[in-house]
C-alpha cells in the first residue's frame, strides 16, 4: 500500500500498514470491540450510578437476591447490592491492575531484555540466569505468599495499610515483579539480531554512546515484541488478580472486583448462580478478548504472516 504525495507515490507509514492488516482480521474488531465497551462500560459507572439513583455497595437487606428490574437491571447480590454498578465498579479495578501490572512489567522486562541483549557476556550470563530463576518459581504460590505478607510488618504505616485502595497498590507491583520475564526473553533476543544491523554499527561508528544507541536506535524497533507481549499479558494479569482476589489475597471488600464477587458468590452458586456467572462472564470475555488481540498483532507486525511491508 502506498500514499500519493504531490504526485509521488512514496511507502506507508509502518504503523499504518500493521493497522491496515489489524483490520483485515475479524477477530481483531471483535476483540477490539469487545474490549473498548468494557472500559467505557467501567469508566461509565458513575454516571450509572448516577441515573440507578444507587452506589455499589449501598446495602438492602430487604432487596435482597432480588429479580432484574428498571432500578436494578441484573438484580442484587445476597446484601440487596445492584449487581450492574458492582460488575462496572469491579471493572475499573479489575481493569486497572489488569494494565497497570502489564505495563509495570513491560518496563522491567524491556530494561533486562535490552541491557541483556545489548551488553552480552558476564551481563547478558547473569541477568539472564536471573530470569530463568523467577520464570522457575512456582508462580502461584509466590503469588500467593507476596500477596499474604503484612504491610505493616514491613514498616507501612497502619493509617496506608488499612486503606481501602490500598490493595489494589499493592497488587501491581506484586504481579509485575514475576511477570516480566516473557517480555524481558524478547526484548533480549529482538536485540541480539538488532545490534548487528548496520544503523546501529553506523550510530557506533559515529561515536555513539552506549545508552543513546540502546534508546534511540535499538529501543525504537522493540516496539512489536514488546506491544504484542504486554497486549497478551493483561488478560493473564486479570486473571492472576482474580485468583488472588478469590482466595481472599487480593482486593479487599467493600471494594468490588470480578475477582472478589467471585469468592461472594461461590457459596450461593446453587441458590444464585447470576452472581457468578457474570463476573464470570466479564473475565472469561476480556482474557478471551486480550489474547484474540496479541494474536492478532502479533501476525500484523510479521511481514511473513501479514504480507510483504509496501
């Protein structure tokens, strides 16, 4: 595909042709789509608190486990809490350590990966053994004993410790401190084939420091593997927060998350499986959703996949 200037016909813009071969895929508009209705749906919720007329954790002891109606329209939880405003609450916070967490990670993994690839020897030896390290840990459980460590044991003030965002604070550095590790893999063997290229061996040559060829000759051409990688990341992030928030280690009550009104409702799944089945429904959609997309970019950003760069 090219672009007529004044007569001339000169190649498109990159970033336009992996969007143009984004758009060919199916699945990217419904991924896509999918994905932009539940962070307007999320980032909506105060207006629709606004118009129900009600809060997310305004308990009725009277309504509860009450049917869909105009003032409730998916009903209430086992308190007589809307459901609709706490599936949009939680999505802000599920939504939130969701990207946070991959972006956090994405950072750390570049840095490795770059200062890996780009360095070599003893470097490349050991912050590569580093990461093989982390990736042999049992995800999980370390999840789980980070997770379960007190704050206040670690010198945070009780006043920060017992406030109410303040597991969600804490949740993202945890997750980003294990997840790094894809990204870093990527970034460190993109590197290893981008140093030996002649732009590179040119800015060398000219006297180019080390640092100004890492950032502003290698950084710039990691942007596929690490776009691909942190796009793939935040569905597992947002599962990595559910599971957490399931077994009472990551978002703390009242506030809501998917993951946490999945631990509310696991004793009611018999008397009322809606209380599941849509925060349920919300995480298995955005997982589903994220990784369609890292799919799908990842084959937009391989010449080999999505045809000849024109």
């Amino acid at each position: 595909m090219v672009d007529v200037v004044l007569g001339e016909r000169r190649p498109a813009a990159p970033g336009l042709i992996v969007l143009r071969r984004a758009a060919r895929r199916p699945a990217a508009a419904a991924s896509a789509g999918a994905l932009i209705l539940l962070v307007v749906a999320a980032l909506a919720a105060p207006i629709v608190a606004h118009l129900l007329g009600s809060e997310p954790d305004a308990v009725d002891l009277l309504g509860r486990f009450a049917p869909p109606s105009a003032a409730h329209p998916l009903g209430t939880d086992e308190l007589g809490r809307d459901m609709l405003l706490r599936l949009l609450y939680g999505g802000r916070v599920s939504l939130a350590v969701g990207v946070s967490a991959a972006l956090a990670a994405a950072a750390i993994g570049t840095v490795v990966g770059l200062v890996a690839g780009y360095r070599g020897g003893r470097t490349d030896a050991v912050l590569m053994r580093m990461t093989d390290g982390v990736i042999a840990l049992p995800l999980l459980p370390l999840l789980i004993v980070l997770a379960a460590v007190d704050p206040r044991k670690l010198g945070v003030p009780a006043a920060i410790a017992d406030a109410e965002y303040f597991s969600l604070v804490r949740l993202v550095p945890v997750i980003a401190m294990v997840g790094w590790t894809t990204v870093a893999r990527l970034v460190r063997a993109s590197t290893l084939s981008l140093k030996t290229r002649d732009f590179v061996l040119a800015a060398i040559a000219q006297g180019a420091g080390s640092w100004r060829v890492m950032l502003r000759h290698i950084l710039p051409n990691l942007t596929a593997p690490i776009l691909v990688a942190t796009t793939l990341s935040v569905g597992a992030v947002i599962l990595l927060e559910s599971v957490l928030s399931f077994l009472g280690l990551g978002i703390q009550p009242p506030q809501p998350s998917w993951g946490n009104m999945l631990t509310n409702a696991q004793e009611l799944i018999g008397t009322a499986p809606a209380l599941a089945i849509y925060p349920g429904l919300c995480i298995f959609v955005t997982v589903i959703a994220c990784n369609l997309l890292g799919d799908v970019l990842q084959d937009a950003f391989d010449p080999r996949r999505g045809g000849r760069l024109r």
